[in-house]
C-alpha cells in the first residue's frame, strides 16, 4: 500500500530507513504572493506538478511588515523576492511606536487564509508548513537591512523594545495558526552568520527573543530551521526545538557529513540551488545526490537545497531530481 507524505515524513523523523527519499523544495510566487487565494493557488500547482513530501508556504517576507506600514515591490529578483521602498523603513528613534499585530486582520489575517484554504485540500496526507521570519530578521527590514547593525550597536534599547513587539505579534499568529491543521513552521533565521555580526550580538538581538517562541512551536510536529547565509554559527542553534534543520550545506560549514556528527535531527539540504538545480545538469544533479545519501546515510534525511529555488529553475531538473530521489 502506498503511503502518505506524512507517513513518509514520520518514518524519517523516527530514524527509520524510508521507502524513499523524502524530498522538499519550495519557491517563491512573486506578484501571486500579494492576494491570499492566488498564492494558494500557485502553491497548490507547484505542489501537484511535482508531488513533494513537504508543503513550504512562501509568502513573500514583507507579509508580516505591511501592518506596520512596510511597502515593498516586484522588480523582478530571480530568486522571487521583492524589494523593500527605503522611504518607508522606519526610524530607530520612532520604534517605541510598533503595536502587536493582530493575527486575524491585515495582511497577516490574509495569510491565514491561505493556509486555510491550502490546509483544507491537503491535511492530514501531506505536511504544510509556514514560513515565519525570526524578531531580528524581521526588524532588519523594518529599519532597513543597511541601517540594522548601526540600529544594535548605537540604539540597543529601541532595538530590544521593537523585537517585544514583534516577538509578541509572532507569538499571536503561531497561537492563531492553531485553528487551522496546520503541522509546523518554517523558522528562517538570517542573522546568525560571522559575515554579519559577530556571535555575542546574534545570542544577544537573535537567540534570546528566538527562544521566546520555542514553547508555541513545540505544539507543532514538524518543524524546520533554515539558518541562511555562509559562515553560520551552526553548532550555537543545536538546541533550538525544530525536527529539521536547513541550510546551505554545499557552500557553507558543516557539510551533511560533519553534521551528521553533531546531531540525530534531521537535516533537510544536499542539492546546490544555483550550480545544480540551475545551472547543472542530470549527472551533475544526480551526483550531490548520491554523495548526501553517502554522508548521511540515507536516514534522518530530506533532500532538498538551502534555500529557496529561483522561479528560473528549469523545469527538467526538479523533476529529474524527484524521479531519481524515488527511485533511492
């Protein structure tokens, strides 16, 4: 009997050997990403063309802003992303003014209309997951991602009141989340990296409002951590309560082998977005492939890349990734 995507998921996070490699990938639906019902929609054929173990919703990363009067535009980034308007950042001297978003209106409410209505088509046989940007990625585009570092280290306490604020707002629409089947979230971390800061600044304006939030992700069963960026500070986010970890394993440190060795979580990457999944080829494909069941032995494993697939990826080559994926 064939079994579900959930099934298949479960079996992985168990440490048993799977039927298959499981497989998830996701993208970004520009332009599509601004209504709830479209983004639904273009999420729903993303998934029934290539049939994945692991429903990623991505919204575009302003959805959880807008309230506060963020504006971004599509300018056309190949990765899928908008672009942030700088007139509307707002001034570290005026952050005191942020207000904990009500879940249920706005463009939040939007979202949670899109994961009812994804949630009602595939719950419980496939896991949907949605992304949530963490308080300190989130204040890097409220004041601007040039302006943060100055933000932290010249304005730390209007820094903390803002990540409050935020903090909280993200723990109102992962309680709102709730009422909707949904089985976990999508962490995405971006500022744990040496190339950004150093690591007492991440532990002091990342972690510790991150952990505000582990609690209400616990009463979810599948979640995932996406550490983005080079250089990360891997090892210091062990402990963070997510199943599955994710990041740019073929460019960045560990490399699926040396994190095998660090954790029994399983990890979710392998595949080079850019080099492979674009660029690349079958055989060039098939290789990272076969080296990430290599290294990881083919348990507690997703193949997947360390972040989002450019809208340009070809079409061949996410389904010649899926179809050898089954057949191992």
């Amino acid at each position: 009997m064939k079994i579900t995507h959930r099934q298949r998921i479960e079996s992985v996070l168990s440490g048993s050997v799977p039927d298959r490699i499981p497989v998830a990938f996701w993208r970004h639906f520009p332009v599509d990403d601004q209504n709830p019902e479209r983004l639904a929609s273009a999420t729903k054929n993303f998934q029934d063309t290539f049939d994945l173990d692991i429903i990623k919703v991505s919204p575009s990363s302003s959805f959880c802003l807008k309230d506060w009067g963020i504006k971004d535009a599509w300018l056309g980034n190949t990765e899928g992303t908008r672009d942030y308007i700088k007139s509307s950042f707002i001034p570290v001297a005026e952050l005191n003014k942020l207000h904990v978003l009500d879940p249920t209106q706005g463009f939040i409410g939007k979202q949670l209309k899109c994961l009812s209505i994804l949630s009602n088509h595939y719950s419980p046989h496939t896991p949907l997951i949605q992304t949530i940007f963490s308080p300190l990625s989130q204040i890097k585009n409220l004041v601007g991602k040039q302006n943060l570092l100055h933000a932290i280290r010249f304005h730390p306490k209007n820094v903390k009141q803002a990540l409050e604020v935020i903090t909280e707002s993200i723990i109102c629409f992962i309680q709102a989340c709730r009422i909707i089947k949904m089985d976990g979230f999508f962490f995405a971390v971006q500022h744990a990296s040496a190339d950004i800061m150093s690591e007492i600044e991440f532990l002091e304006f990342g972690k510790s409002y991150d952990e505000r939030l582990f609690q209400y992700f616990e009463k979810y069963w599948l979640n995932m951590l996406h550490i983005h960026g080079n250089e990360i500070y891997f090892d210091t986010m062990l402990d963070y309560p997510m199943e599955i970890i994710n990041w740019h394993d073929r460019d960045t440190y560990p490399n699926l082998r040396s994190a095998k060795e660090k954790t029994n979580k399983t990890l979710c990457g392998g595949l080079s977005r850019i080099r492979s999944l674009v660029l690349g080829n079958e055989n060039s494909i098939n290789n990272e492939i076969k080296d990430a069941i290599e290294n990881t032995n083919g348990t507690n494993f997703i193949l997947g890349t360390g972040c989002v697939l450019p809208i340009i990826t070809p079409f061949g080559n996410i389904h010649n990734t899926i179809n050898f994926a089954n057949n191992h």
